[in-house]
C-alpha cells in the first residue's frame, strides 16, 4: 500500500499528529502482541508440554484468523466512524492479550490468539486507510509511514522486551505488559483521535475487480511467498538458536533486539531505494533475505557469525515490507481501502502458512530443513517478481 494511494476524504482535525502518535502506539502494541510467541516459544512450549512445531500455531491461528477479518472489518464497518471501530478493535486486543497471560492449557491459548487475530485484521485494515485523513493532505505519506515505524519499534522493543521478561519473570507477565501497554493505547486514541466519519462503503466488487486483474493476482501471489518464506524461518529462530548455536535466553533477547535495530534501520533505507528502482530494491532484499536463510545453517555453530547474519537476515525483512506495500500498490492501489485489506489478508495468510509449514518441518524433520525450505520459498518468489514481464501498474508514479 503506498501512502500515495491512501484516501483523505476528510478535513484534518486538530492535533493531527498527536492522533497518529496514539494510532502507532497502538500499531506497535497489535505488533508486539502478534509476535511476542517467537521469543517465547521454548518457554510456552515447555509448560504447556507441547511439541515445538504445534506451539508455532500460535502464529498460524493469529495470521489465518486475521486474513478474514481484514476483508471483513472493511466490508461490515460500512459507514461506522472509523473511531469507533478502532477504539472497539484496541479494546478486543487488550483481551487477548488478558486471556493468554491466563491460559492454562494450549486450547485456551489459540483462543486467545484467534481473538488477536479478529482485532489484528480489523486494525490494519482500518488504521491503514485512515491514517492519512489525521493530517494535512500533503502530510499523508509521512503519518502513514509514521504509523508503520510502529511496526519497526514492536521488532525492535517490543518483541526483544517481552522475551526479557519471559526469561526473567514468566511468558505470562510478558502478556500481562504488553496488555498493559494496550491500555495506555486506548486512552491515547480516546482522547486523541478525532472523529472518522467514512464516506464511501467497500463492496465485495471492488475485491472482485483487483482479484481478476492478473498484476494484482501476481503481486499478491508473490507477496504471500516471501512472506511466508521469512516466516517459515523465523518462527523457529529461538528453537534454533538454543538447539544449533547454544544461546541462553538472554543471547536470544540481545540477537532478537539486534534483528530489530537493523530492521529500524533497513526500514528508512528502502525508500531512497525504492524511489530509484522499485524493482531492483525488491529484487536485492528478497536475495539478501535468501542468502542469510540459507546462510544460517552453516554458521550457527559460532555465535559471532551466526548473530551477524541475523542481523543481515534483519536489515532485509526491514526493507521488504515497504518495498512490498509500494509494488502491490502500483498494481492494484485505484481502490484503497479494498486494496488495503487485500494486502493486510494476504501478508496475514502467508504468516500462517509459513509458520504452519515451518512448524511441520520442525517437528517432522528438525529445525534446519525447515530454514531450507525458507530459502527455496525465496527463489521462487523471485522467479515470480522477474516473470512480470509487461504488466502494466494501476497507478503511476
């Protein structure tokens, strides 16, 4: 979704820029939330007894869940004020978050990630389209970039800080804080967000006339294969990084809290990059996310090379997602808020299918095959970004 293509339909309110301060609060909070289960996985897995590919349905159940909303949220919040919805989806959070820290059992657990994952879909689905209309017309770009910094600072802080206090304290107080962190979300959009009045409704036609278009059918296609690809991968980077490369938990924080830094920094890089060649900056970040995939195997016995090349492997997923929103926005961006759920519910889906495959490698044949089967995801993705050949994009740039 570039921010180009993003609507602004209504006239900034006051204090815009404090509105998207508490809407990125808010995106980090859903993103740490998400994520938190990857620097937790051993400890989860170890009290609840389960296998470690079954403890990566954690993720799945959230990712799957939240491709269907996405859609759905855009299509049943018809002309509801966008306030209102985000305000009830922050709400929904704080009880997942509630739920999980209290689960006793893996049952429990999944419902408490399904119900992320309802508020997750709803969110980004939402928060995207909107983010722009809070500011100036020409501040549009900048607040929904502002917006995706939440994203970067969950990797960075909030995912690194909760798998802190699972190692210090407990996998459930790690919730319990980030369900914290959600309340002081939802009080900042209360009094800070304005009014949202929606002025269009999204039709399923409008899904329909993206999904027939074969440049946008290609761009999600190859959107859900790198994604999924990272995915497969990563979800069982803690597993990994105790079992092949003999890190403590407290290794594991400082290697997850590196990834995030570089991915802070690949983040703000990539735009420079993507203005001068889209193509070859998506091209170059899939290779170097390939590379450090494969790459990790073979250096995991030193912790010195194994850590630089998660930072490398970080520096890359940095870049994707900007990259990523920028060509699926070229392609199928003259519907914003449908083409913004599209992409929220395919990068969701390919979330749980990477890390529902990932976890069946894991557990049927190790940690390591499954870092392989990443790798050969990647390539294929890139084949597809080099079979565009002579689609035309939606919108101009």
């Amino acid at each position: 979704m570039s921010t180009q293509s993003l609507p602004n339909t209504a006239p900034p309110a006051k204090g815009g820029w404090l509105a998207v301060a508490a809407v990125t609060l808010a995106a980090f909070a859903f993103v740490t939330t998400e994520f938190l289960p990857i620097g937790l996985l051993p400890q989860i897995t170890r009290e609840l007894h389960l296998k470690t590919g079954i403890g990566g349905l954690m993720v799945t159940t959230t990712g799957l869940v939240a491709a269907i909303a996405a859609p759905l949220t855009t299509l049943l919040a018809g002309r509801v004020d966008r306030r209102r919805v985000l305000l009830l989806l922050s709400v929904l959070l704080m009880a997942a978050n509630i739920v999980a820290a209290s689960a006793t059992g893996f049952a429990t657990m999944l419902i408490a990630r399904a119900l992320l994952g309802i508020a997750l879909g709803g969110f980004w689905a939402v928060a995207l389209a909107a983010a722009g209309r809070l500011v100036r017309p020409e501040q549009a770009a900048l607040a929904t970039a502002t917006m995706f910094a939440g994203i970067t600072f969950a990797t960075i802080i909030g995912v690194p800080l909760g798998t802190l206090i699972g190692s210090v304290a407990s996998w459930r107080y790690a919730f319990l804080a980030t369900g914290a962190l959600v309340l002081v979300a939802l009080i900042a959009q209360f009094f800070l967000l304005p009014r949202l009045p929606s002025d269009t409704v999204v039709k399923t036609t409008d899904f329909g006339t993206l999904l027939r278009r074969p440049s946008s059918r290609l761009s999600l296609i190859m959107m859900a294969v790198v994604i999924a690809a990272h995915f497969t991968a990563y979800t069982y980077i803690a597993p990994f990084l105790i079992e092949r490369a003999g890190f403590d938990e407290h290794g594991i924080t400082a290697v997850l809290l590196g990834f995030g830094v570089v991915g802070f920094i690949g983040n703000f890089v990539a735009p420079k990059a993507i203005a001068k060649d889209l193509r070859g900056s998506l091209a170059g970040t899939m290779l170097l996310l390939g590379a450090t995939i494969f790459a990790l195997p073979l250096l995991g016995m030193s912790h010195i090379a194994a850590s630089a090349d998660i930072l490398l492997w970080g520096m890359a997923y940095g870049a994707l997602p900007v990259a990523l929103s920028v060509w699926v926005s070229r392609y199928a961006g003259d519907h914003p808020e449908a083409s913004s759920a599209l992409f929220v519910m395919t990068y969701q889906l390919a979330i749980a299918a990477g890390s529902f495959v990932g976890g069946r490698v894991v557990d049927s044949a190790g940690v390591v095959p499954a870092l392989v089967v990443g790798g050969v995801a990647v390539v294929v993705a890139l084949g597809l970004l080099f079979g565009f050949g002579g689609h035309k994009p939606a919108l101009a740039y």
